[in-house]
C-alpha cells in the first residue's frame, strides 16, 4: 500500500509556459527565419539541442536518461520527452516534465537537403 501511494505522489515537473514561448521563439529563428523556410544539408539535431541547454533542458531517451543517438530516414516525427538538467540523479535519470516534449519533424527533399519542424509542445 505504501509503494502505490508513492507512486501516485510522485512529484510533477512542468515547464512554465514563458518558457515554452522563448525555446518555440528560438526554435523558429533556427527552422524559419525572418518567416523564410531555412532548408539544412543535414538533421540540424544538436543545434536544436543546444537550444534546450541554453535554458538548462535536456532531451531525453525511453529510460529517461540523455538522449544519444541518431536519427535516420528520409522523414519521421519524433517526440523527446524533456527535463531540466538539475533534476539529474545519481543513476543518471532525470525527471521529465509532464507539461512538455519537443516534437522533431523531418523531411528529405530530392535536392538532399532537409526541411524541418520542431517546437516544443
């Protein structure tokens, strides 16, 4: 009984929504700026991650340790949970927020340059 209430008690981490404002606002300035499509010779992954730790956020795997790998494919969505890079523990896991994930969208064109979407969400 006591393991199930600590589990519904676990502690909720959310992203304030300024927050969200100003990584979307940088987000586009990278994906789209001055309103014009920017197009990338290659998945532009760690630019949009370097984003997220300019405001202390990491993106995160299934075992909501670090994100490490690589994406692949001429399209795909992906959606990264996120965390604030304090809420690291000694195991190496964070505590992802429940309020937000950065959603990653790619497309190859024929011309082999890629078109991207991303925000946080």
């Amino acid at each position: 009984m006591k393991l199930n209430r600590y589990l519904t008690e676990a502690k909720k981490v959310t992203l304030p929504a300024n927050i969200k404002s100003k990584i979307n606002r940088k987000i586009i300035n990278l994906t789209t700026p001055k309103n014009k499509t920017r197009y990338f010779n290659k998945i532009p992954l760690k630019d949009m991650f370097d984003i997220l730790d300019s405001f202390g956020i990491v993106a995160l795997q299934e075992d909501n340790t670090e994100w490490n790998g690589l994406l692949l494919g001429t399209e795909a969505t992906v959606d990264f949970d996120i965390a604030d890079k304090s809420s690291k523990d000694e195991r190496g896991m964070y505590v992802p927020y429940t309020n937000a994930s950065l959603r990653f969208q790619w497309y190859k064109m024929e011309s082999g340059k890629y078109e991207i979407t991303a925000y946080i969400g």
